[in-house]
C-alpha cells in the first residue's frame, strides 16, 4: 500500500482501528499522532494525511490535497470472462499497470457462470481497484463492466486501434506493432483462460481489430494482461 485510499465520504470522519488502512499506518508506516502519511482520495486528489489521534478504538486524521493525479493511459481493456481468481488478478494488476476501462466480456469459450460470481455481486471487484491503485501511488480508478458479450464490447467500443491476442492465428509480436497515430485510444483484447473461438476471430476481424501474440510461450491470462500492458505502455 504505497498510497492510503479514502473514499470522500470517509474525510473527516474516525478510521476505525480495526480497519486494515490503519493496521498498515500503525504497524508498517510505525506512524504515531503528529505524524503524516501519503494518502489520496477515490478518483481525488493526492495529498498527505496528518495523525491527530490514535486511541484503542479509531484513528482520526486531516487529509491535505497537494495535486490531482495524471490522467490514465488511454487503454480500454477487453477480456474474455476468466474465472473469478484470474479476474481478481487482472482487476488489481491492470489498474496497477493503468488502464482506463476493463470489460469482461461473454465469448464462444466462456463459462456462463463465472459472471454471477460473488466478486460481481459483491464490492469485492471495486475493492481490487482500489488496491491496485494505492500500489500504483495513483486514486483513479478504472470503468469497469462484466455484462456486455463480445458483440457488444466491439459495438460500444471507442474509436482507434484495436489489437487482440491469439496464440494461433496471429500476424505478428505484440512488440513490433506501431500505432496509427501518436496518442491514438487503443483497445485491446484478450481471450478468456481457453482462448478465442473461430467465430470470436471473425468478429474481432470485422471490427478491424488485428491480431497480434508475445511470443511461443503460452501465457496465464492475467499474465498476458501485464505483459501486454506493458509493451504498449513502453511503446506509447
């Protein structure tokens, strides 16, 4: 946690210490009242939070903004449903990296129930996001969706280069693709823990997206992301 995320609500009101954020102020950060700490605020300013008391109950602090963070990297994230411990690394990791949207998407090789999962019925997702962000040092987080099919993802999604991975029908390394133009929105799109289908690759096609991989070696999906994100964001 190299930034400690507060929801506006939460500003000026007591962190109770049973709360892990003030388990890691007081046994990690070893801050005391008196003391500040790098903080932030959900999709807020970047600031530091000063200690006024610490008490056997609760933490009470003054947040003070200093800046608002930089805008995310223009990436829209389009991901064939996983399962739900994939999709929990691909939440926090892909935040971490930077993205401006995730969408996981139905396709012909996903399983319809991974989508009812108590990670969408739940806050658990946007819990992810959070953690994410605060090992980024950043408060933005992601637009995040899990209802939309693949379809439905190509139709809404903005206009630029759109770039999907395939381990089979490929044309060439992620690394060697350049962007039409500089600063152009990118989406790019991975297929779920078993892969695109064949009519999955004619959509994909269609919506002049071009199919690209990373090499030999078949990657987890949530490694692929990382692996992904980075090249582009290197490239950009």
């Amino acid at each position: 946690m190299n930034l400690v995320l507060f929801e506006p609500g939460e500003l000026g009101a007591p962190l109770p210490r049973a709360d892990l954020r003030a388990v890691h102020i007081l046994t990690v950060l070893r801050r005391a009242a008196g003391d500040a700490f790098n903080a932030g605020v959900v999709n807020g300013p970047i600031g530091s939070a000063t200690l006024e008391s610490v008490d056997d109950r609760e933490l009470r602090f003054v947040f003070t903004p200093a800046r608002q963070p930089p805008s995310l990297p223009d990436i829209t994230l389009v991901v064939g449903m996983p399962r739900p411990p994939t999709a929990r690394d691909i939440l926090r990791d892909a935040t971490t990296m930077g993205v401006r949207a995730i969408h996981f998407v139905s396709t012909e090789r996903t399983h319809e129930g991974f989508a009812t999962s108590s990670l969408w019925r739940d806050d658990e997702w946007r819990k992810l996001l959070v953690q994410g962000a605060a090992q980024a040092c950043d408060t933005q987080l992601p637009i995040v969706t899990w209802t939309h099919s693949l379809i439905g993802a190509l139709a809404k999604a903005p206009p630029g280069d759109w770039l999907a991975l395939d381990n089979y029908e490929a044309s060439g390394h992620l690394s060697a693709w350049k962007p039409a133009a500089e600063n152009t929105p990118i989406v790019l799109a991975i297929g779920p823990e078993r892969g695109w289908g064949p009519r999955d690759r004619e959509r994909l096609r269609a919506a002049g997206g071009t199919l690209l991989h990373l090499g030999a070696r078949v990657l987890r999906v949530e490694m692929a992301v990382v692996a992904a994100l980075a090249l582009l964001q290197a490239r950009r």
